[in-house]
C-alpha cells in the first residue's frame, strides 16, 4: 500500500496515509491491551463470584449444622422432661390402680349391682335415643317430601313459563327478520337505481369537457408550430458566421478534449488508488467502530451483570440476615410458648394432684355420680340437648359437648361447695344465737347498775320483766337441709 502511494504526484497525501497507518496500529494495540485487561478482569469477576458462592454456601452449611444441633439439644431436653412426666405420671397411675384394685377387689359384689343397674340405664337410653332419632328421621323425610313436591311444582311452572316465553320471542325475533329484510330490498333497490342515474350524469359531461378541451388544444399548437417554424428560420440567418466559427472551434475542442481525456485518464487512475485506499481505510475504521462498539457493548452488559449479581447477593444477604433474625424471634417466642405451656401443664398437674389426694375412696372408684334426675326428667333434658340452638350461647355450649364429664365433675363439686357454704352460713347463725344466748346469761347472772338497767332474764314472768317490758322470745333457727340440684338441670331450663 506504501508503494503505489510513492507513484502518485501527491507526496504530502502519502505522509498524512502513513500517520494514518501508524495511528491506527496504535490504536488497535491499545485495543488489544484493554482487550486484554476486561479478560483479565471479567476472570477475576469470575473467580471472586465463584469464591463468594462457595464460602456462602460453607456458612450456610454451618449455620444448618449449628441450628441442627441447637435443635437437638432442645429436644432432647424436651424429651428428657417428657419421659420424667411421664415416669411420674406412670407411677401415680400405677399407685392409684393399685389402690383401685384393692378397693374393688373389697366392693366386687356392689360394682356388679351397680354395673347391672347403669347397664339397665344405658339400655334404656338407647332405646329413648333410638325412639328420638326414628321420630327424627319420619320428620326429616316428610319435609323432604314436601319440599320435593314444592320443587318439582316450581320446577314445572317455571318450565312451562320459560317455553312460553321462549315461542313468543322466537315469534317476535322472525317477524323483525322479514321486516329487516324488506326494508332491505327495498333500500338496495332505490340505491341502485340512484347509482346508475348518477353514473350517466357523470358519463355525459365528460365526454362534453373533453371535446372542448380538444377543439381548444388543436388551435394552439397550431399556432405554436407557426411560430416555432419563423423562429427557426430567423435563427438560421442570424447564426451562418457563427456556426462557421463552431466548426473550428469543434476541432479545437476535439484536440483539446483528446489531451483532457489523457489527462483525466491519469487522474482516474490516481482517484482510483485514493479511493481504494480511502474505503480500505472506511472499512479499517468501520470495523475498528464496530469492534469497539461491540467492546463497549459486552463490557455493559458484563457491568449490568455484575451490578445485578451485586445486588442479587446483597439481597440474599439481606433476606438471609433477616430470615435468620426472624428465626431468631420465632425461636425465642416459640421457647417462651412452650416455657408458658410446660408451666402451666406443670400447675395443672400439681392441681390435679392436690385435688387427688382429696378426693374421697368412693370418688376415686365412681368418680362421676349417678344423675339424680327422674325418667320424664331425663327425657326433656335429651330432648332439650336434641334440638337445635337458637342463641349464641346455646350454639357456643355445643361445641364444648365434648367437656361433659369435665363439667359433670365441676358442677358436683362446685354444688358441693355452696352447699358447704349454706352449711357454714347455718352454722354462722347458730354460733351467733348460741353466743347471744350465752351473752343475756352471763348478765342475767351478773348484778349490776347496767344489769338491772336492762331486761333480766331472771326476773321474767311470762315472758314480762319486773320493769314491764317485753322480751324477745328466743326462736330456735331450724337448720336447713342442704338441697342437691344438678347443674344438667338448670341448664335444661336456662336453654
């Protein structure tokens, strides 16, 4: 490429070529080695993430092994206070079936008649049971029948309502189909008939403007050859000396033309070189853009990447940091939970101890007393439990049906508590007659200025005092028995 720039007549031009050359062999090497330098550092990238990937993934094993562990310990610990619950509950279990054993092994006989008499009960309970669920059944199926023939009478009324309704708009929707298509036939007569009327119209003044515009394009030019024709012929005369001093002048032009066609030879040659040089250097500089804006190109796309990757991890971290605080929260609420459950179960034992080892041997052996209610009794309260609640309180009770026995033990000892309270609140009441009693003794006994001052028992004579004021007899306060009502009963009438 040097060398036919050395031919040419332009030595300046090969000089600025040269620098041109030499600038872009720079500029492909510094190419090369930023080329070389995103290798270098897109490896490095690489290496780093896959390095940063690993080491995540190590750390994140160790937290799962550390939190296994944790884990086991709780359990274990967990299971250890378990199995301690459990031997000790094992072994009060086995102590009161022991005593239970002995107690029934002494009163054999009085749990068989016992057995004999709830197996009685339960017998006829299913039979009320049975008795209640058939007459259950009769209603249920004579509503169901009843409502299938309601259904199957609206079911038939509304058929044939729906095929009549169905005929008249079938009816309706023909007769707005044959309307609709005479109206049109009518219409697309009447719009051909318009289209061809409008058509001749049209047809006729055209043919009338283009025989006047003929008439009137034949006269012109006619009078434009005739003009045309004295112009030339002026022209002619007036030209005779000029055009003999063309012919020399033509071949002067002919030789000098000669000598330009070489000369433009040499400079076609010369242009062709420079423009072939000129598109190896578009093309040079082309691919050399194109290259770099392909370097640019994959070196954003590899920045995105790892501004994204970049961010990918810091969210990881992000959720990883907050899902281990979360975990963290939970844990020590769930730790908190189960501390609150183990010391509250650990109260209800104790509880259930103490009230244990209060309970009576007949409570231990029968621990659920016998209802005390009559046959008919009986029988409206399971008819009362049979129907269906109304109230939110009623429909609430029955999704506890299944506390029964615990309620059953509840309300006995809860009856026995105010029973013990009425006892105690009689016997208030005699302790306070007893002590009045006693009082008005003493200070009947008792001779003194505030003694004879006040009514002496002593000196009463049918039931009137020497001063003449009357004493109140003393009335003995009858104790009142204590009265049994079962809490299955008030309930009955409450619902």
């Amino acid at each position: 490429m040097p060398s036919k720039g050395r031919k040419g007549p332009a030595t300046p031009g090969l000089s600025e070529e040269e620098r041109l050359l030499l600038m872009q062999q720079k500029l492909l090497v510094a190419e090369e080695q930023s080329k070389k330098k995103e290798d270098v550092l897109r490896q490095f990238l690489k290496d780093k993430l896959a390095k940063e990937e690993h080491n995540s993934t190590i750390n994140a094993n160790r937290v799962n092994m550390q939190w296994r562990q944790l884990l086991r310990e709780a359990k274990a610990k967990e299971l250890r206070r378990d199995i301690e619950i459990l031997s000790q509950t094992f072994e009060r279990v086995v102590d009161c079936k022991d005593h239970v054993i002995q107690v029934l092994a002494k009163d054999l006989s009085e749990a068989e008649a016992q057995h004999a008499h709830a197996l009685r009960s339960h017998l006829h309970n299913i039979d009320q049971l049975l008795q209640v669920q058939r007459c259950r059944l009769r209603y249920l199926e004579e509503d169901y029948n009843t409502e299938l023939e309601a259904l199957k009478k609206e079911f038939e009324t509304e058929r044939r309502m729906i095929v009549e309704q169905h005929a008249q708009e079938s009816r309706y929707l023909e007769d707005v189909m044959l309307a609709m298509e005479q109206n049109v036939g009518e219409s697309d007569y009447e719009a051909r008939l318009e289209f061809q009327s409008t058509r001749d119209d049209i047809k006729n003044k055209n043919l009338e403007e283009k025989h006047y515009l003929r008439v009137q394009l034949e006269g012109t030019v006619e009078e434009l050859w005739r003009r045309f024709q004295q112009e030339l012929k002026s022209y002619t005369e007036a030209t005779e000396d000029r055009k003999v001093a063309f012919t020399a002048l033509k071949q002067k032009d002919e030789k000098s033309s000669q000598e330009i066609e070489t000369q433009m030879r040499k400079l076609q040659k010369i242009q062709d070189s420079i423009s072939v040089l000129k598109g190896r250097l578009a093309a040079h500089l082309r691919d050399s853009e194109e290259r770099n804006r392909r370097l640019r190109e994959e070196k954003e796309v590899v920045l995105k990447q790892l501004q994204k990757l970049k961010s990918q991890m810091s969210q990881a971290r992000a959720q990883a940091r907050s899902n281990l605080a979360k975990l963290t929260l939970d844990s020590s609420a769930a730790l908190k939970e189960l501390n609150r459950v183990e010391k509250k179960a650990a109260r209800i034992l104790r509880l259930a101890e103490m009230c244990r080892k209060l309970e009576t041997e007949e409570e231990k052996v029968l621990p659920f007393y016998t209802s005390l209610l009559s046959a008919t009794e009986q029988q409206e309260a399971q008819q009362v439990l049979w129907e269906k609640p109304t109230e939110p309180l009623a429909q609430a009770m029955q999704d506890y049906a299944g506390l029964e026995r615990f309620w059953q033990r509840y309300n006995k000892v809860r009856l026995e508590q105010l029973a013990l309270e009425q006892e105690r609140a009689a016997l208030d009441q005699d302790n306070e007659r007893l002590r009045l009693l006693l009082r008005q003794y003493l200070t009947g006994v008792s001779v003194s200025e505030e003694a004879l001052s006040q009514p002496n028992t002593l000196l009463i004579l049918n039931h009137w005092s020497s001063r003449g004021s009357a004493l109140p007899a003393p009335a003995p306060a009858p104790r009142p028995p204590p009265c049994i009502i079962e809490a299955a009963h008030i309930a009955s009438h409450l619902l």
